[in-house]
C-alpha cells in the first residue's frame, strides 16, 4: 500500500472510475430528457384527441362507453395502458394491459396524491414519470371546458388521464447508448493502460533504477553513477546526487592519500624510536663508563693541572647522559600517576626552581594564577616536567631577554594553562614539525622536549596546543580535566 506503483494504480482507477459515473450520469440524464421530449411530441396530440373524444362521448353517449373508447384510441397510438382515475389516482376507467398499471403506475400513484392536485393546478401541463424498465406514464388533469359545466358544478377538474407509453416504440437511443457506453469504456480502460505505461517508464522505473545505483553505493562502489533520466525533477535529483558522489570520491580520495602518508610516517617514527631505544640504551652504557674512567682520572694528581679538560669533558658526558635517559623516558610508555593537582603550586614551584637562570639571562617571568581554581586531573612530576620543558624552551628562545607570561585559569570547564614568551617564534616549517620525535633547531637540542609533553598531558586525559608567530613569541596552552568532574564558584582573583 506504501509503494507508489500501487498509490498511482489506485489513485488512477479511482479518477477513471468516477470519470466513467460522472458520464453515465449525463449521458443517461441527456438520454431521458430526449426520450421524453420525443413521447411528449409523439402523445401530445394523442392526449388531445382522448380529451377531445372524451367529451364528445359524455356529451352524446354517457359515461357507458368510455372504456371502449379508450380502448380504440389506445390501439390507434399504441399505448399500452391509459386509464381515467380520480383526485387519489384510483382508476375509473381503464383500457390496455391492467397488469402494467399494477405493476407501474398503481402504487406509485396512489402513493402520490399531491402530483394529482399539482396537475389539477395546471390543466395544460402533461407529467412524465419513468414507469419501470422502459416505460413512461404521462398524467394530465383533465380540462373542464364549458360543456362540462352542464353536468359538473366545480370548473375543478376531478379526473385525470394516465397514459403508459412504451418507450423503445418511440426511440431506439438506447442501444446507442449502450453502445456508446460499451465504447466509452474501452477507451477510458486504453487510457488507463497508456498512463500506466508512462508512469512506469517515466516515473517507476528510473526511480528503481536510481534505488539500485544507491544501493549500490552503499556496498562502497563509489564509482557507480545515478542514469539521468528524461523528467525534469528527477533528472535534477540525479545530477545532485552525481555531484555528491563526486565530492564524496575526492574527499575519500584526498583522506585515503593522508592516512596513508601518515601511517607511513607512523611506521617510520616507531622504527627511528625502537632502533633509538635500543641505540641508546647502549650508548647509556658507554658513556657511563667514560663517566667513571673520567672520575678516576681527576684522582690522578699527574692530571691535576688539566682539570678545565676533565670538567668540560664530563659536562659533555653528563648531557650525553641526560639526552640518553630523556629519550629512554619517551620510548617508554608514560603510564601517570593521576590525581587531584593544584596546578598553581605545581606553576609556583616550577618558577621558583627557574627563577634565579632566567633573571641571569634577563627574562621576567609573570604569574597570573585564577585563584580560586579546581584541581586538575594530573601527574604531579609529569606536570612538573612538562611546564619545566615549555619554560626552557621559551628561554631558549629569548636570547636578548624578555617576559615569560605564565598563567592558570578556568575554561569551558577545563583547567587552563598556558606558557607565552615574547621570543623568537616559528614559521609554519618548524611550527609543523614540533611534535615530531628528533625534531629541533639547535645545536644542543635534543628534539624531545614537546612531544614528551604532548605524550604526557594527552596521558591524562588532556590536551596541548601550540601557536607561534615568527619575530612575535610562542603560547603552549595545556587543557587538563578538572578532578572531581565539577565546576566550582569562581572569584575572579588573579595574581601578576
Ligand atoms: N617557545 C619556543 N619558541 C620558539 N621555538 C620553539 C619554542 N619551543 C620549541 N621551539 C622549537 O621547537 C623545537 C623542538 O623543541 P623541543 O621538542 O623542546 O626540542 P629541543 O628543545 O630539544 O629542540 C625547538 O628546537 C625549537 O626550534
Ligand atoms: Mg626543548
């Protein structure tokens, strides 16, 4: 019943059918109005010659003959019954087969007293009534002309004239009719078929064949395409849908193109990072033992006066040592210890720790703390190590001195941190390529400093981003998420 080739199909029976009653209807309406109007030109004079007859009957012979009378005429006009009844339709006088008058115009009759005293008002008019299959009863009151009022006192007529008529004597329409009927028919139930076909080409079928191209595309064949078919609209639904396709094929194909560059990636990075871990695992070694024989150099008192040489010599291995652990630190998956954190005693500290170098080298360092701040879900070292990593690379950044602007505040319900320098910056190339294990622009980098922090805010839930302009400074912003889960009463407190 949902489908639209049954909508259509009843929608379309149900138009023809009432088409076809709304013709029958005129056509049989037409067709009475034409066959009364033919018995009427037919029996006009007949009524007139019984009336006329009539009267010259009562006037010269009595009453006694009138069924004879009527009986002639009726036989002359072929009428199958004619009657004279009174004001009730009960009959008077009667010639012709009684049975039809039993069967037509008896009952109906009588059961119609007021046509009677309608025709008794209208002495000229004759009434036609349908009188079974076929038949017609004219009935017409009886005019009192002046004869009559020898014997009849009122000027009322009293009697009425019924007249059954057989029409197929009169007209042969109807076989025409019917015939015309018949053909009327066969056409309409063409023009059914004809739609029908046309709906099914035009409309049903391009409407299943786009069904199939969608179903089709759905079992991931994006290369399949919509037939444009020949209606306006649906040729415009095609072309849309083409188009969409198109779109969708680039975008899978521009998204196929980049997962599979950075899974490349991906790739290459976890070999540099297990061949790395392994390499520096080794390297660890062999410096520690060049640690040691160093350490049992400087007791040689023969080398006493190289000193300079030794501790230049186990500085160098001491970074050596701290790049090595660092980077075995980052191969290492970072598993935090999480709990509630105050991230300004965590912000204060690392400050404090930082201070006394960053003044040596003309950096001011600012705090702008949100005091009434949630804690954070965090691992305190990690946190720690993180701001440590971000404040260090900021000062690294400003040779010629500067301000370092680090605050705290609540956000979109996240607690908000964030390290600004006034520095360097970076262009887009070195912007893109920060998170990348290795990757750095100094001499003494190591390349590990920000994707460590990444990894380890990220570890908990968190988040880090970067931005930076060339000549202008860089801003980190951590995200981390508030422990418990709920919102505090903010006093919008702040500390420079
Ligand atoms: N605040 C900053 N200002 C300018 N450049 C920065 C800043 N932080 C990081 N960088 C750039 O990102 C690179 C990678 O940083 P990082 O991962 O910490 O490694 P490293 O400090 O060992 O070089 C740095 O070499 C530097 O070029
Ligand atoms: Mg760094």
């Amino acid at each position: 019943m949902n489908r639209l080739s049954t909508r259509i199909g009843i929608i379309t029976i149900a138009a023809l059918a009432a088409s076809l009653g709304l013709v029958l209807t005129i056509e049989l309406g037409v067709h009475r109005k034409m066959v009364h109007e033919q018995v009427l030109d037919r029996y006009k004079p007949f009524i007139k010659q019984i009336e006329r007859t009539l009267f010259m009957s009562m006037k010269y012979s009595g009453k006694a003959s009138f069924d004879e009378i009527l009986g002639e005429i009726a036989g002359t006009y072929g009428v199958e019954y004619i009657a004279l009844t009174d004001i009730e339709g009960n009959r008077l006088h009667s010639a012709g087969r009684t049975e039809t008058y039993e069967t037509t115009t008896g009952p109906a009759s009588r059961s119609a007293p007021g046509l009677y005293r309608k025709l008794a008002g209208s002495p000229e008019k004759i009434a036609l009534e349908p009188a079974g299959q076929e038949r017609i009863v004219l009935r017409k009151a009886l005019s009192n002309n002046e004869s009559c009022k020898s014997c009849h006192a009122e000027h009322i007529p009293r009697a009425f004239l019924e007249a059954v008529v057989n029409t197929t004597t009169v007209s042969d329409e109807k076989g025409r009719e019917t015939a015309l009927l018949a053909m009327l028919l066969i056409v309409q139930a063409c023009v059914f078929c004809v739609m029908w076909l046309f709906v099914h080409r035009w409309l049903l079928q391009p409407l299943k064949k786009f069904v199939a191209t969608i179903d089709t595309v759905a079992t991931g064949k994006m290369s399949e395409r919509a037939e444009v078919p020949r209606i306006e609209e649906l040729a415009t639904v095609a072309h849309h849908f083409n188009g969409m396709l198109d779109e969708l094929e680039k975008a899978r194909e521009a998204v196929q193109r980049q997962y599979s560059q950075s899974m490349a990636r991906v790739e290459r990075l976890a070999t540099v990072g297990q061949m790395a871990a392994s390499a520096t695992h080794e390297l660890k070694n062999l410096v520690g033992a060049v640690a040691g024989g160093l350490e049992l150099l400087e007791r040689l008192p023969e080398l006493r006066n190289h000193k300079e040489l030794l501790d230049e010599l186990r500085n160098v291995t001491n970074r050596l040592l701290d790049s090595a652990r660092q980077l075995l630190d980052f191969s290492k998956p970072v598993t935090p210890v999480e709990g509630p954190q105050n991230v300004n005693d965590c912000i204060m500290s690392v400050i404090g720790f930082l201070g006394p170098r960053a003044r040596k080298k003309g950096i001011e360092m600012k705090a702008e703390l949100e005091q009434a701040l949630p804690e954070a879900r965090a691992d305190m070292h990690q946190l720690q190590q993180v701001l440590l990593n971000l404040i260090l690379n900021a000062m690294q950044a400003m040779a010629d001195g500067g301000t370092i602007r680090i605050s705290s505040r609540l956000e979109d319900g996240r607690v908000i941190v964030s390290v600004e320098d006034d520095g360097l910056g970076m262009d887009d190339d070195v912007r893109q390529k920060v998170f990348e294990p290795f990757f750095t622009t100094r001499k003494d980098g190591t390349g590990l400093g920000l994707p460590i922090a990444k990894q380890m805010v990220e570890a908990v839930g968190g988040s880090l981003a970067l931005a930076s302009e060339p000549g202008r400074g860089t801003t980190v912003t951590i995200a981390l998420q508030v422990w418990p889960q709920k919102v505090p009463d903010l006093q919008q407190e702040r500390v420079a």
